[in-house]
C-alpha cells in the first residue's frame, strides 16, 4: 500500500476518536504511522489503540503532546467531542444490520402472534425501522 494512501486513510479515522483532527499531522512509511502534534490527554490512548487495527497499519509511532485540557493550546480550541455510536443506534443502518433486525422483526412477529400482541407490535415496528420506514430521508422534490 502506497504510504500517502496510509496516511489518508488515517486521517480519515481522526475525526472518529478525537475533538480536534486539524491538529494531529499524520505521516506513513512502510505500514508505520508517526503520529505528532497536540492532543487531549484523555483522547490519545484509544486513539492510538483504534489505529493499529487501521487496514495497512503496522506500527504507530506515538510523538503527540498531550494536554490535560485546551486552555493555553491554541490548536486545541473549539472542536466537538467525538463519540462512536453503536451501529444499532445510528440514523442510517448498514445492510446487515438491517438484515438482522429485520429477522428478529420477523421472530417477534411470529410469538407475538401466539402469545402477545405487545410481542407483534414490537416485530413490526422492528421490521419498519429494518426497512427504513419513519426515518429522515435526504429527498429532492420533484419538478
């Protein structure tokens, strides 16, 4: 794999893990990653950790300067705090996501039917979110 290809790819993580992407330079040789520049302390070890299953990824050279909070780093300021959320809790679902949550949709269908109604109100509503239904779509309207 070709290093700047690497080092894009890395960058493109940043953004995931830590408040302030801009301030971490990136740089690859050979399948190792340097990593250099400011950080919130309590953001660097799980960045670090999230990297080194980054696909081409062989070493991660750790050269941040850690800061305890963004007062007095001038690349610290602003910023969002970045937290990963669970695919299951996300707007958009991948497919298999979708595929799983449709099969217990249909699982809870099927005992609600025999034994609860609250068990079948649960599998439709399952199945509707699997399927998309009653989430906010990015729509053009039609001329």
């Amino acid at each position: 794999m070709e290093d700047d290809v690497l080092a894009e790819r890395v960058r493109s993580r940043l953004g995931v893990y830590v408040s302030h992407p801009h301030a971490i330079q990136v740089q690859a040789s050979g399948g190792a990653v340097t990593l250099s520049g400011p950080i919130l302390r309590r953001e660097a070890q799980a960045l670090i950790r999230h990297l080194r299953h980054v696909p081409g990824v062989h070493d991660v050279i750790d050269r941040l300067e850690r800061h305890a909070s963004t007062n007095r780093t001038p690349a610290l300021q602003g910023g969002v705090a970045r937290a990963r959320r669970p695919e299951i809790l996300q707007e958009n679902w991948a497919p298999g996501v979708r595929l799983l949550a449709g099969g217990a949709g249909l699982v809870l269908v099927g005992a609600g039917l025999s034994r609860h109604k609250l068990l079948a109100a649960a599998g439709v509503a399952t199945l509707l979110r699997a399927g998309g239904v009653g989430r906010a779509r990015n729509s053009q309207a039609w001329s």
